[in-house]
C-alpha cells in the first residue's frame, strides 16, 4: 500500500453562506445530565501497554462500540522532531487495537492539519504511517474528504450551516483524541477544540481560516453541537505541553491519560490538571451551558486524584489570568 493511496482524497466545495443570528441553541435537543464522570488514569510513558490502559477507561463507561464505525480524531498539527505537538502515535494505536478487541466493526483514523498542507508528508514524518499501517488501519485525510453540508444546531457563529467530511458524518461513535496542551489563541487546547480539525482545509482554508474569522470559541461550540454521532474522548496527558502551544510550547510530563464521555467535563477535567480555571476558557463558559458540566462539582472522579497529579503549566502573558483552580 502506497502512502498516497493510504491518504485518499475526496471532493472539496465552496463555504457555506453564514447567517446572522443572537448566541443560542435548541434547548429541547439538549438535556445535560446533572453529574458526569471522567477518568485520570496513570501511564508513566509511552512504552507501558497503553492498550491495557485504555481498555480499562473504555470499561469504566461500557462504551457501546460492538459492529460500530468508530473515528479515532488525534490532534496532528506540524512536525518537530524536538517538540511534542502530537498525540503519540503509541495512544492512538493503543486506542485501535483497543476498540478493535471491544467489538468494533471499523476503526478509522482521521484528521485534517489545520497548518501543513502537505499531510503524506506530516503523517510518515509524525511517525502514524508506520503505525498505522502496522495495524493495518486505514487512515481519512480530512482535508480532501467528500462534503456534506450540515446545519449548525447551536448559534455562537454566524455561519449557519457548515460543510463536514464524510467521514465523520458516517461514524458511529467519533472519539476526540488531543493533546494536553496550552494554545496561544484558546488558552487551551483539549478535545473540544480539537474538532476543529475535522473542518476541511480544502473549503475552510489554512488554518480554518472561516472559524477564525468567525470566533475560535464560538465555532468551536457549533461544531461540536452540530455532529451527528456521539463523542467521546481519550486525552494524551502522558507528555502535554505547556506555554507557547499548540505548536511551540515546551514538553510538560504528567503521565496520565483521561477519559470521559462528556467532553465538556473532560475538558475542565483537564484544565484543572494543568492548573487553569476552566469557567476562564471562553469555549468552556458557553458550552457548559448546555452540552455538558464544567462545575467541578458536578463531576464525578475516577481513578486516579485530581489534585494528586495537578501540575502547574505555564501560559503566555495575555492568558495569565486563567490560571489557577477555584473552589
């Protein structure tokens, strides 16, 4: 198998038109329970059997996956040999294998680089061609995938409708896969944010040049309002980064992975591990409105102690004010 017949490429299309409208969301579609759970599970490094690691915080929610289509979306950025801005490659093949012995009917890797174009290049230098091929798991460019428009189900933006992979939109079961880090325009980046990479390059632009005009914050509640699938997340805190992320902060070990099925809570979980107020991300102010709970009493911990294995990672200057953790 060539590395340009494992890519694939797909139809692009023009932006969708936008359309003005005040913040809101369908209220009846949303009923967010009033408790959710996540999971801090411990992996000191990258050569413990991660696989163990995720079966069991996969278990920890019965996660429904036996005969399913499952989309595993790692945050794939740039490439650095020295830095640590991907989700390692060992995560998500732990993760494969991991869904796999659950019963999944397919398991798919797919992502979108929001700054390289040259993808073949960015997945065989990042090291995810080898593994991937290894496992014999196909591999969706979401850049270049076929195109489906959707309309947004909440109003943060003003673009009404946005135009989403087929990929995606056939999932059963999409599974956010970041990176623990700090961002430079978000504050932090955890797997929320990380759906922003299954927005295509080829209709959206380099880096989703649309949902930055739009708002970071606002586009980054529709579209994880908006998916038609259920989500989950798998959280690579073994190595996180810290500062000038996402792409030139500095290596932060925590050795955790996190786990969870309300992203919201996943996120404000792992804010706090970082040591940053999650009702200070403005993403996470307005999501905890309706798609899941930040408020740190509404989640119920597993596993491992939060405050156990809270570190302190440093921000740039203009997100100094998000750190620190609230009661």
């Amino acid at each position: 198998m060539t590395r340009r017949h494992f890519l694939g490429a797909g139809a692009a299309a023009s932006v969708a038109a936008g359309c003005g409208r005040t913040p809101s969301w369908d209220r009846a579609a949303y009923r967010k329970t009033d408790r959710s759970r996540v999971a801090i599970l411990p992996a000191r490094d990258y050569t413990v059997p991660l696989t163990e690691v995720v079966l069991q915080g996969l278990r920890q929610f019965r996660v429904p996956v036996v005969g399913r289509k499952v989309v595993l979306k790692p945050n794939l950025v740039e490439f650095d040999p020295a830095g640590v801005i991907n989700t390692h490659p060992a995560v998500i093949a732990a993760a494969v294998e991991a869904f796999r012995r659950l019963g999944a009917g397919e398991v798919v890797v797919a992502e979108g680089p929001g700054h390289r174009r040259d993808t073949e290049h960015l997945v065989a230098a990042s090291g995810l061609f080898h593994t991937l091929t290894g496992l014999g798991a196909r591999y969706v460019d979401l850049n270049h995938d076929d195109v489906r428009t959707v309309t947004l189900r909440s109003r943060f933006t003003q673009l009404g409708r946005l135009q989403l992979p087929e990929a995606i939109l056939r999932a059963d079961l999409i599974v956010s896969m970041p990176k623990l880090k700090t961002h430079h325009w978000a504050g932090v980046t955890l797997s929320l944010k990380n759906m922003f990479g299954i927005v295509p390059g080829m209709v959206y632009g380099w880096p989703k040049n649309v949902l930055h005009w739009a708002g970071i914050h606002e586009s980054v509640v529709d579209i994880n309002s908006s998916l038609p699938a259920p989500e989950f997340a798998i959280v690579d805190g073994i190595v996180g980064m810290e500062g000038n992320g996402p792409i030139q902060g500095d290596a932060k070990p925590c050795g955790v992975l996190v786990f969870g099925d309300d992203l919201v809570a996943v996120d404000a979980t792992a804010a706090r591990l970082m040591s940053i107020e999650p009702r200070k991300i403005r993403y996470l102010e307005h999501a905890t409105q309706f798609l899941g709970n930040a408020e740190y009493e509404r989640i119920t911990q597993i596993g491992e102690s939060l405050e156990s294995l809270r570190k302190e990672f440093r921000v740039i200057p203009r997100f100094e004010s998000v750190r620190g953790v609230g009661a």
